[in-house]
C-alpha cells in the first residue's frame, strides 16, 4: 500500500470510528480503540498493518499529549486550590494500589505491577474535562475538586513516568550522566532559555507550528538519547512555556494536530493489541475495572468528606474520576516498549488495559450522562446510619401526620 | 459612569483548571449564581437556589451571545477576560482596551515618558489596575505589567498606540 493511501485509509477509519462512537454518546476514544482492536494484524480480521508513517503520527501523537499536559500545568493554578487538592489528592492515590496490588496478584512481578499501578491510578482529564463541559456540570462544588485532583495526578503520573523510566533505562552510569545532563539542560532552559524561546516564536503561520513541532520532536528526542524519559521531557518543555505569551496561540494552532495525532497513537496502540490474547485477559480487565470504579468511588467520598464537600458532592467526586483514558494508553505504551519486561506480560498488560480503558470510559461516560439520577440514587442508598435513622424517623412522623388528617 | 450607591456584591473568581475560571455572586435573595468563562468564549450561567448546591438552572452562552446578553444586563467597566479587542466604534471614534504584559514598551514608563499621544494620537482615558479605575491618569502616572490601558482615538491612531504598546521595541 502506498503511504499516502494508507493515510488517506487511516484517517477515513478513524473519522467513522469516531463519529460513529459520538453518535452511541461515548468519546471518540472508544472508537478509536475498538477500530485497531477489531481489524489489527492480532484479529481475527486482520486487513491492516500499520507501517512506519503510522507509527511515526502516533508517537508524535504521545509526545503531544505530554507536551499540552504540561502547557496547561501551572504551579500557580496547583497553590490555588491550596490544602484540598493536596489532601484530596493524596487520599487519590489509593487507586495507584489497585493496579499495583492485581499486578503482584497476577504474578507479573513488581515492574509490571508499578505500571499496572500507574495504569489504574491516572483518571482521563481530557474524557472528564470535555463531560463536564457538555454535561453542564463545571459549577458543583464536586467538579472545581475533581478538576484540582487531575492536576494533582498529572503531577504525580510524571514523577511516575520519570521514576519507570529510570528504572527501566538498564542502569549503568553512563545512564545516570545522561540524565543529570538532560536534568541540568532543563535547569538551564527554565532559568534562563524563557525570553529566547519567546523571541524565537514570535512567529506567524506555518513557520510557527514548524517551529513548535520541532521544538517537541527535537527537544523530546534529544532528552531520549541522553537515557532521559522523552515522555517526560515533552511534559517539561510544555511546562516550561505554561506562562508564555504564546500559550494561547499554540494551543490555537496545535491542538487540532495534537488531537489528530493522538486518534493515530490511540489506534497504532490497539493495533499492536493481539485481539484473542485481550478477549482471554477479558474477565480481568473488567474485574480490574470494576474494583477500580468502586475504590475511586470510596476514596473520592473519603477525599470529599475531609475537604469540606456534603455527602451527596462527595458521592459525586468518586463518580466523576471514573473514567480512565489517553494517559493510561500512555503508560501502557511505554510499558510495552521496556525490553526488560517479558513479552508475555507485555502483551498482557496490552491486552488488560484496552479492555479496561474500553470499560471505564463506557462507564464513566454512562455515569456522567446520568448524574444527576445516579448520584441522588447513591446519596441515599449510602446514607449514613444516623442520617438514615432521622430520615425514617421523619417520614414516621409524616404518616403519623396523615393518619391524623 | 454612576456607580450604584451600595457596595456592589462581591465576586469570588477560580480557576478551573484546564477548562477556565469560575465566578461566583451570592444573591440578597438567597441562592447563588455562577459563570463559568471557557477560553473559547464560551460562558456557562448557573443559578443556585438557596442552601442547594446543585443548579436548578443552566444557561449555556456562545461569544457572541454572552456579549449580547453582557449589553442586556448592562454596560461593563472592564474589558471581558478573554481580551477579545472590544471596539466601540462611533463614526470614527475607536475604543480600545490593551493589556500590558512584563515585555510592553511602556510597563515601567510613566504617561509623560510613553509621550503616546505625541507619537500616535491617540489618548490614555483611563488605567485599570486590579479591578480598580484610574480614570483621566495624570502625566506622571506610571503603567505596570498587568495594567489594561483604555485609549481613544481613530481606528489608525489606536493601531499605532497598539503597535506601540504590545511591541518589544523601544
């Protein structure tokens, strides 16, 4: 197949894929997923392959996720939200045991287990952000929390990424040179590399975008070579011109490449996905999912409870961080690149979590369409015992009132 | 202007982080409102009723609509946060609001210093400074990062005052 056809192929594929996932109400990510499940070389109906092109859009798409996660992570906007994030956050972080305690369980050993930790732990900001948009949610007081914790879980999953990537780097000392001189490149960069870095965008058009895509590839790849975390450094330039004049403007002129890019990096990842060896991991990619959504459910009440939200805005926060998404396809990602975890247990850890990002962000997606309903059902079901008793106690009285009429 | 003689309610601003900033008024008749500001332009209205904290109402507002609506409730003081140029063109005459940031020509400059209206025409009616106005500034009034300057003048002279404000050049 010539590139450009399969291109072509590609983007009509992924276009249907996510159209027709819009129109069951679900994000696109869901079609995206299902399109390389369903017709990747693993499937029972494997008619494509993807070739270079294909993996080159996808780890472009990767590198862009990181790189606006961290154009839009401030510290500034991590201080306002003060004690609650931190708190909230923390308690958070219980899920991260989730993935790690099913990875020992299943005898994947404990590499495997810190990602499958990371996997379950990282709540999809971009599924969240857009719900609660189109929902029209963004004004109870559960969502300002909910948002404040995905910043909170940004900053932790690229702690996580950075530490997996040291760990899994092999570890002579040439590595750990590599690493502090990328570090220290970035020290430099913050400290002094601003106002260059402004003058040398103050650009208009495509020499603009150009400059930026190669500001990415080039700064995330050069990070690589020093055995530094490319993930992490495209976070880190991203985060670097988070106060920049220019924000605004590359996320005017960006995002829609970012978005293409990462429809592809969804896709080439579930390609990658052997469809039988995902239908065998099946019952525990759901099991996993569905412990997943209860835990979240539980620290997210205990997390709202010690931060001032009510009852029934607690319930909501554990509701509302429910879906899973772009960012554990990241981690997965980066885990099936690590030669030195086992192929099968690559494949498995593949195999689990498209099956379980497939279900919560169907689950997820179905909470937030009905959330007024679900959350009001669960307020009551989880009353507390002395709430429920003044609550029956009260309807007593209201019979007693109507027998007296 | 006329500023209403009670205090006006207080507004309290957040940021909503990767989705925008949220304001919230309480009402002297009970409940709340709040407005969410995405980027994009687009407003989303709540109303609260008293000690309930879900809505009982939204209004979703396309750019254009908010503005619309913006004129409805009455004219604004400050210029919309999303910093789209708000021109009030009467005839000939421009209206323009322009925010200075740490890298403006003039930040640090007094009004006599920028000598704005010898080299562009155009005139500084008032500096806004943290929500406060400081109509008709005198010469030796100083502009700092974060100022929004509102300046008149024809469309070609608030061009050049623009040029003159946002550019690095000296």
């Amino acid at each position: 197949m010539s590139p450009v056809l399969e291109l072509g192929a590609v983007a009509l594929g992924l276009y249907l894929a996510g159209w027709l996932a819009q129109r069951l109400g679900l994000a696109s990510i869901v079609g995206y997923i299902a399109l390389g499940l369903a017709f990747g070389p693993g499937s029972p109906l494997p008619i494509y392959t993807p070739s270079e092109t294909i993996h080159l859009f996808g780890d472009l798409g990767l590198l862009m996720l990181l790189f606006f996660m961290g154009l839009e992570f401030s510290p500034a906007r991590f201080s306002e939200g003060g004690r609650a994030i931190v708190v909230a956050g923390t308690i958070d972080l219980a899920n991260f045991a989730v993935g790690f305690a099913a990875g020992m369980l299943l005898g994947y050993g404990w590499l495997a287990g810190l990602f499958l930790g990371g996997i379950t732990y990282i709540s999809s900001s971009g599924v969240i952000a857009k719900l609660l948009t189109e929902k029209r949610l963004l004004a109870y007081p559960e969502a300002e929390r909910t948002l404040g914790v995905l910043v909170y879980e940004d900053l932790a999953m690229i702690a996580i990424l950075g530490g997996l990537g040291l760990l899994t780097a092999g570890g002579g000392w040439q590595d750990f040179v590599g690493v502090a001189v990328a570090l220290a490149a970035f020290g430099v960069l913050l400290r002094w590399g601003r106002r260059p870095l402004e003058r040398l965008l103050s650009r208009e058009g495509e020499t603009f975008v150009l400059l930026a895509i190669a500001l990415i590839a080039l700064g995330a790849m050069g990070a690589h070579r020093l055995g530094f975390p490319e993930a992490v450094a495209a976070f880190l330039l991203g985060m670097m011109l988070a106060e920049s004049r220019h924000k605004e403007r590359l996320e005017e002129t960006l995002i829609p490449w970012r978005d293409v890019a990462a429809a592809v990096f969804f896709l080439d990842f579930a390609l990658s996905v052997d469809l039988r060896a995902a239908l065998a991991v099946a019952p525990i990619a759901i099991s996993l999912a569905l412990v997943t959504a209860l835990v979240n459910l539980g620290s997210g009440y205990l997390a709202g409870r010690l931060t001032a939200l009510s009852h029934r805005a607690a319930i909501g926060h554990g509701l509302m961080l429910i879906p899973r998404g772009e960012f554990s396809l990241v981690i997965v990602g980066l885990a099936t690149s690590v030669s030195v975890l086992p192929g099968e247990v690559r494949a498995a850890l593949a195999g689990i979590t498209s099956v379980y990002v497939l279900t919560l962000v169907v689950v997820g997606s179905f909470v937030f369409v009905a959330y007024d309903r679900i959350n009001e059902r669960l307020a009551r079901w989880l009353l507390s015992p002395a709430a429920r008793r003044r609550l029956r106690e009260r309807e007593r009285q209201l019979e007693r009132l109507r027998l007296d009429a | 202007m006329n500023r209403p003689a009670s205090a006006a309610p207080q507004v309290k601003e957040s940021t909503l982080p990767g989705v925008g900033k949220k304001y919230v008024m309480a009402l002297e008749e009970g409940g709340h409102v709040a407005v969410i500001v995405k980027p994009d332009g687009e407003r989303q209205l709540y109303h609260f009723l008293q000690d309930q904290d879900r809505p009982s109402d939204v209004v979703t507002l396309a750019g254009t609509e908010a503005q619309q609506v913006a004129q409805l409730l009455g004219p604004t003081l400050v210029a919309p946060p999303d910093h789209e140029d708000l021109q009030i063109a009467l005839g000939q005459l421009d209206l323009e609001w322009i925010e200075l940031d740490a890298d403006s020509a003039l930040t640090g400059q007094t009004l006599l210093e920028s000598d704005l209206r010898r080299r562009t025409g155009a005139s500084v009616i008032a500096v806004l400074r943290g929500g406060e106005a400081i109509p008709n500034p005198p010469v030796e009034q100083r502009f700092e990062a974060g100022d929004t300057l509102v300046i008149i003048g024809t469309p070609a002279q608030c061009d050049a005052a623009r040029a003159r404000i946002e550019g690095d050049e000296t």
